[in-house]
C-alpha cells in the first residue's frame, strides 16, 4: 500500500477540498451565513425554536460531499420521483417529502390551533376586519414583486411573508416557488423575531398620542359552546368558498377543537408539546437545507428580503390605518394599536401592541383586545395564502 498516495487521496476527497476548488467559495460563503444565523437564534434569541434548526441545516447542506440533501432530485418541475428519493436520496432528502407534500406546515398548525384562544376575537367579530387588513402587505408586496420581474408564483410566495407566518409561507411556497424557498422562510422568521423592533416607529407614527392612550372595555365573557361550534362552522364556511385551503386550515381548526372539546384534552396535550416539537425540527432542517449556494446567493435573494421587510410593514399598516377608522367610528372605544397585532405573529404582536399602549396610558390594558386581531389574522393569512393558491397553483 502507498502510505503517500493514500494521504493524497484523503486530502482530495475530504470536505475541505471541495471548500477550494470550484464552486467551493459559494459553500464558504453559506456556512458563514448559516453561522450568522446561529448567532441571531441563540444568542439573540431571534426565533429561536426555528432559526436554529434552518441555519443548521444550511450548515449541514454547505458541507461539501457530505451528500445529505439533493438539489437536483427536487427541482423537476413537480415530477417528483419519490421512490428515487427514498432509495437513494441523503437523510434531509427523505426528511424534506414532509415539506414538498405539505405535511409540516399542516402538522405545525394542529399545533398552533391547540394553542390558540379564539375567545378574543369570538367575544370582539369586528376584530376579522383588522386581521383582514393586516394583510395589505400580502397583496402590496405581490403587485410590486411582479412589477420588477418576478414571476407570478414567485410574487405570491414573497407577498405572503407579509402574513407574518412561517408555516403558511412554508405551505404556499414548497409548491409555488420551490426554488426560493429558504430565503422565502428565512425573511419571514427573521422579520417575525423583529416585530419589537419594526412595528413601534409604524405604531408612533401612523397613531397619535391620543388614540394610542384609549383604554378598551372589558370584552365579554365568550361561552364553552361558542369556543366549541367556532372552529366547525370556519372550516365549513371558508372551505366551501375556497377549497384550496383546505388542509391548512382545516387542520388549524382541528387543533383548536381538540383544545376546546374538553373531552380530548391528551391530543390537545400532544398536539402543542410533542407534535409540535417534533414536526419543528423536521421542518427547520429541512426548509435550511434547500439553501445551497447556486440559488441562494443570487441578487433575487436580496430582493426577497427587501420586498418581505415592505410586505412585513404594509400589513403593519393596513392594521393601523383600519384600527383608526374604527376608532373614529367607535367614537374613541377601540384603541387603533390593536390593528397593528392582525399580522398574525401569535403572541408577539399582541404583546408588541399591549406594550405600546402602556407607554402611552399606564392603565389602558390591551393585551386580550389585541389578541381577537392577532389570531383573526391568523386565519387571515391563510386564506390569502388560499387565494393565491388558488390563482397560481
């Protein structure tokens, strides 16, 4: 045996030389990012249970010859040859037919219904308008993304990040856009961990002083039978309109009745803790995965980031502006800060709204007005990522 050439070979086929040698600088390039991205979920705890899992990933699939993930086997223009990928695809290959099927996303929002009170907003209806509103950004972002030259599919997949919620940008993009899929998931986590940062200058801006200060009434108390019968007559109602969203928010809707029956309180158990955790880090390693350098380092990525921030602060916006003329119209009973929680960020914008309320008036308690907004924008969100389903799919 040649000791030496033995060596040679080993230097040759190690990951390293594939770091310099090609297209090498891109993987390089990747891995830093990856490491960017790590830092902001653990440290700066910027969606942490998420970012971590998808900045991982992007590490894992830079990794040269490591052979974990296939770009090639998934972009086929739908043709997707499963049993070729069960057969011979890498570990993030056969983990990432949970994200091209739609399963993830639909498992995570069993989940988030099991987790979501809709008492908020059943005790409050108005607040359907200003989770409505809230996605302005959503079709703002679209129309603008198709104005420089984006494809249709590609612009409904960039306007959904205005939604405000992974899971759903998830859903609509594997099957529109696949190919911008983890810039796609990577802005619309990011700019859901800044919501503290984006939303407050929007809110100073957009309310006066005055209206930021009005302190809401105490909401009614909302019925078990309520809680139980809302989430049934939802998934009737908007199926029957658009059944494109079916599975996203049917499930979503499932969950919330497992929560609410008080007869099935173990699945309800298992759907926000185990289910929940599990199907997280499925969906994390898989979405960063798809961040391979020959599609990720390109001027559209940019753009994706620049035009989920416009969509992101439109459905601000959108919230803002409504929750004023409902003010105006209320005569000063609704506080107009609860519109801006529509973006559907559970819990976070509610509490981004509640705390800006309390600068302006230390007794004005918005947290459970704001909460109707919130998870009306929710379910906001995933009927314009139906609609846009609907159109493009």
């Amino acid at each position: 045996m040649d000791i030496g050439q033995l060596f040679v070979d080993l230097a040759t086929e190690s990951g390293f030389a594939g770091l310099f040698t090609g297209d090498g600088w891109q993987n390089l390039v990747m891995i830093v990012i990856a490491l960017v991205l790590l830092f902001l979920g653990i440290v700066k705890k910027f969606e942490p249970l998420l970012l971590v899992g998808i900045a991982f990933g992007m590490l894992l699939t830079n990794l040269p010859f490591g052979e974990v993930y296939h770009p090639e086997m998934w972009n086929t223009a739908g043709n997707v040859d499963y049993a070729t990928v069960l057969q011979k695809g890498g570990l993030i290959d056969v983990l990432y037919i949970g994200v091209k099927t739609g399963l993830y996303p639909c498992l995570i929002f069993i989940g988030v219904g099991a987790m979501t009170d809709f008492g908020p907003m059943i005790a409050n209806p108005k607040s359907l308008l200003l989770g409505a509103a809230a996605q302005l950004g959503v079709f703002t972002a679209f129309f603008l993304a198709i104005c420089i030259g984006f494809e249709g599919p590609e612009a409904a997949s960039i306007g959904i990040i205005g939604g405000a919620d992974g899971p759903t940008a998830i859903w609509l993009t594997k099957s529109l856009a696949p190919h911008i899929l983890s810039a796609i998931a990577i802005a619309a986590y990011s700019y859901m961990a800044l919501i503290p940062f984006i939303q407050p200058p929007l809110m100073k801006l957009i309310v006066p002083k005055k209206e930021r200060a009005i302190k809401m009434g105490q909401l009614r108390e909302v019925s078990k039978a309520e809680k139980i019968i809302f989430p049934i007559m939802v998934t009737v109602f908007t199926v029957l309109i658009l059944p494109s969203v079916a599975s996203l928010l049917g499930c979503l809707m499932f969950g919330n009745l497992l929560k609410e029956t008080g007869v099935t309180a173990r699945l309800s158990d298992t759907a926000q803790n185990a289910l929940m955790n599990i199907v997280t880090l499925f969906l994390g390693i898989s979405v960063g995965a798809t961040a391979v350098g020959e599609t990720f380092l390109k001027p559209q990525t940019l753009y994706i980031i620049a035009l989920g921030l416009f969509a992101f602060a439109f459905s601000t916006i959108g919230g803002l502006l409504l929750g004023r003329l409902m003010c105006k119209l209320t005569r000063g009973k609704i506080n107009p800060l609860i519109g801006a929680a529509g973006v559907s960020a559970v819990p976070m914008a509610a509490r981004v709204a509640h705390t800006e309320g309390l600068k302006a008036n230390p007794e004005s308690y918005l947290l459970m007005h704001a909460m109707g907004p919130n998870v009306a924008g929710v379910i906001g969100s995933a009927v314009a990522a139906g609609i846009l389903m609907s159109v493009f799919g």
